[in-house]
C-alpha cells in the first residue's frame, strides 16, 4: 500500500470520527420535551411548579455574574468580596434581630414584675 492511501484512509477514518462522533452523540441524546414526557405525572406538574423559581434564581445569577464582571477584578474576587458583605450584613441583621428580642424580653419581664 502507497503512502498515499495510507493517507487518505487515515484523513477518512480521522474524518469519520470527527464528524460521526459529534452526530451519533447528537442523535441519541434525547430533547428537553422528551426527558418532560417521560416523567410521571407527579414529577411533571412538581417540574411545572418550580420552573419560574428555577428560572428567576438563574437569571438573579446571570445578573450577578454581568455585576461582577463591571469591576476591573476578576470575577471570582468580586464574588468573594459581595459573599463577605453579604455575611457581613446577614451576621449584623441577626445581631440587631437578637437584641430586639432581648429588649421584648427585659420589657415583658419589667410589665410581668410590675403587673
């Protein structure tokens, strides 16, 4: 056999892969509508349900992510910096939330003791 052909089967085996790999993996994954189709009734009407709350904490991520990456660093570091602040906040908010409830419950002891 030449080198020529031995070429020429070579590009042709290469060819058949690289294309036939991608369209057999195309052809037998099944759609989105299929997959829904083949749940029960309970889990597509739980699907339903929770679609819009799916897709609103997707789009609050993307908005986050487009957020992140206004700032000149990378988006990994903006993400930090915003989760610090947002623990930051949340533990101040439990703090305040505490000693709220702390005061209700000094003032329902003075009313109880002086009541």
């Amino acid at each position: 056999m030449s080198k020529r052909a031995l070429y020429i089967k070579m590009f042709a085996a290469g060819a058949v892969m690289c294309v036939g790999g991608p369209a057999l993996i195309i052809y037998v994954t099944p759609t989105e509508e299929e997959l829904f189709k083949r749940y029960n009734p309970e889990l597509q009407k739980r699907s339903l349900a929770n679609r819009e709350e799916r897709q609103q904490d997707f789009d609050n991520f993307v908005g986050k992510i487009k957020e992140y990456s206004k700032s000149s660093k990378p988006i990994w570091a903006a993400a930090a910096e915003d989760e610090a602040r947002t623990k930051a906040n949340s533990a101040e908010e439990q703090r305040r939330v505490a000693d709220e409830i702390q005061k209700r419950r000094e003032e329902i002891k003075r009313h109880s003791l002086n009541g």
